[in-house]
C-alpha cells in the first residue's frame, strides 16, 4: 500500500524513520510532506495513496475525491471536525483518530491555566519585573473551589481527576453521563453547573449542539466572577460575548487554548485584548511525551486497520 503522511506528526525525525521502515520492510512505499494548505499541492502528493495521514490540517472534500484509490484516513489528532467526513463516507473511506494521546497534555495545561489565572501569575510575574510589589494582587487557592466540568471523555475525566486532587468540589454535564463515573463526580444540569463553579472548563467534541454553547445567555447563568477555560474547540465559545463579560468582570478570567480558526489570529481578536486572560496558540496537546504517544498509536492504528481491527472509529 502507498503511505502518505501529508503533515509533520511532531517527532524527532529518528522516531519517524523508524516507523516508515517497518512499513518499508513490510512491502509498502511510505512518504511524508510537510504542511502545506494548498489544495492542488494536497491532491498532488496524495493522488495515489491508499492512506492519507494527518494531523489537524484541514482535509477538504476535494482532496478525498481526487484521490481515487483512498481507503483510511489516519487522523492524529482527536477531534476530525477539520475533516470533511460526508466526502469519506460517500467514497467509502473509513476514518480513525487518535484518541487518548493527549489526555495528559490537556488535562495539565488546564490545570496549570488555573492556578495562574488563581494566583494572577502574568499579572504579578510583570509586577516583578517592573521592580513592583504584589500589593493589590493576592490571589486566591484552587483549593475548596467548584469546578463545572462541561464534556466527561477521557480528558474531561482525566482534568475531573486532577481538580478533584487539588481538593476541589466537581460538576459535570454531558449528554451521556458515565455510568461508572467516580463518586466525586457530581453530573447536573447545565443551568446548575453554570451557577454553582467557581471555574467552568470545557471538554466537548463541536458538534451542531455544542457550537456556541457559551454564548451570551449562557455567560450570563454563570456565577458572577468565575473563571472560564476552553482547551476543546474554539467554536465552542462565543468570543465576542466572552470578551464582553470580561470587559464588565462578569466573567473573572478565561484561559483560552482554541479559537474560531487555528493561529496564527488577527491581531485585532477581542480575546487578545481582554483583561485576567491567559491565551495560548493551540498547544494544550502538544508536549514531547504526548507527540511520541501519538505517532505511536496512529502507526498502531494504521497496522490494525490493515490486519481488518480497525480501531478508534470515526466512519
């Protein structure tokens, strides 16, 4: 079978290799490009493979049906809304991701987003050295505080798990609540963990249901002063209501890993702008250790699809 990897996976180039010889010693070709969103340029590379991997570059419906003899997309990556999935059904392509590589990744980056907004960290981090004091800028412990969590997959779970060690009481929404969820693991209604967290995070796949779920009604069902982090997807969340409620301090804080499009931004977006915020250019799943699992598991994925045991299905 043809191979073809159209984007870096984040990896030592010796860990690349190193697959794509154990692929080569098994009678297939395998090649790898570099990111490039043009079209023309896509369809060119992948014209003639049997297996298009990817990262979290956009694969367009153009793509998939100019590529004739595609039969797997392997997505490293969790969420696949930047794949034009209906273009794959219709063509019969069957579609994994990776999930559970980044669970860790997340889970920290949430955490960590959290006791810095708690604790003011950029503000009092420029007070220092500015030859300033903290006078006017003690913050406050996680300790004691409620945390909503909105989505309980296996990063939501894993981000519960976290808080609830910081000694945090937890909520939890989700259209399909675990039936073995742990006993601190408190499920309610929307409108309650809204009210009720001190810190809301949000761990939900977009869906047409999720897509702009915090919004302007919903930011205003929130406990006045609480904190807001979004590490899921940037659609997620209403930016202009969220920069607004943080211009009047009705929201306290956000911490915000994902936009309505992948950074680069305008510099122009209204959460670059906003007061109490922390902003990272997509990279709650990237660390060294999460890049290595997830080359792992979708070289695993791609063996176990050609063996007929496809796993993590997407289509």
């Amino acid at each position: 079978m043809k191979i073809v990897l159209l984007e870096s996976l984040g990896v030592k180039d010796e860990v690349l290799e190193g697959y794509a010889q154990n692929l080569k010693a098994e009678g297939h070709e395998f090649q790898a490009y570099g990111r490039d969103m043009d079209t023309a340029v896509q369809i060119e590379r992948a014209k003639d493979a049997d297996v298009i991997m990817i990262a979290n570059m956009p694969l367009k419906g153009e793509v998939i049906r100019a590529c004739k003899n595609l039969k797997f997309i392997d997505v490293a990556f969790t969420g696949v809304d930047h794949v034009d999935l209906e273009a794959a059904k219709e063509n019969g392509v069957a579609v994994s991701n990776a999930s559970g590589y980044s669970n860790e990744s997340v889970a920290e980056l949430v955490i960590g987003m959290t006791l810095s907004l708690l604790r003011n960290v950029p503000q009092v981090d420029a007070r220092c050295r500015e030859g300033k004091t903290k006078d006017g800028l003690v913050g406050r412990e996680l300790a004691g505080k409620t945390v909503g969590i909105i989505g309980t997959g296996a990063i939501g779970s894993r981000v519960a798990e976290l808080y609830h060690a910081f000694g945090c009481k937890i909520l939890a929404y989700d259209l399909y609540p675990k039936k073995d969820a742990p006993e601190y693991l408190h499920y309610v209604e929307m409108e309650e963990l809204l009210a009720g967290s001190d810190i809301v995070t949000l761990h939900c796949p977009l869906t047409s249901e999720s897509t702009g779920l915090i919004n302007q009604e919903t930011i205003g069902k929130m406990k006045k002063g609480a904190i807001l982090i979004n590490a899921s997807r940037g659609p997620v969340v209403d930016s202009e209501a969220l920069a607004k409620a943080l211009h009047e301090g009705t929201v306290g804080g956000a911490g915000i890993d994902v936009f309505e499009t992948e950074p680069p931004l305008n510099t122009d977006h209204p959460l670059l702008h906003t007061p109490n915020t922390i902003v990272t250019p997509h990279i709650a799943f990237a660390s060294e250790e999460s890049m290595e699992l997830r080359a792992k598991i979708v070289f695993e994925s791609l063996e176990l699809w050609m063996d007929g045991k496809q796993r993590n299905i997407i289509l």
